[in-house]
C-alpha cells in the first residue's frame, strides 16, 4: 500500500471540506429553523477559514501552485464572465 503524504492528506482535508460547505449550504436552504440556521451559519465560516488555511499551506509548500494574474488579466477574465 502507498504511503500517505501531507499532499494526499490536505487533498483529501480540502474535498472533505469542500462536501461540509456544500452540506451546510442545503442545510441552511431547507431548513426554517433559525437557531439552526445560527449554527450551520457559523460552522460554514469556520470551515472556510479552515479551508483557506489549507490551501495556503499546499500553496506554501508546492502542493497547490497557482498562477498570480495582473490587474489587467483579472479585468479580462472578469469582464468574459459578465457579458449579457
């Protein structure tokens, strides 16, 4: 069996993060609730710090590289997205 590295563990941290969010979002959406609301609400801002935190340690570390964009390309890539 492969071993676990700290880039298929923090793979594997972001996905299961990313399925929280997604749970949260339609737990929010269905229910009328408002404590629950509350609660799901406050864990989904948790959650996405966390998975900030993640990505900047695989971002630090080489594991999730991206491309740093000008002004001017995000402008680009911005304005593609919101023709009419």
């Amino acid at each position: 069996m492969k071993s676990l590295n700290d880039k298929f563990m923090m793979q594997d941290i972001l996905a299961h993060l990313r399925d929280l969010m997604m749970a949260g979002g339609m737990a929010v959406q269905h229910s009328n609730c408002k404590n629950m609301r509350s609660v799901v609400t406050k864990v989904n801002g948790r959650t996405t710090e966390n998975q900030f935190l993640t990505f900047k340690y695989m971002n630090d570390n080489d594991m999730y590289p991206i491309k740093n964009v000008t002004d001017a390309e995000l402008k680009e890539a911005i304005a593609m997205h919101c023709k009419a």
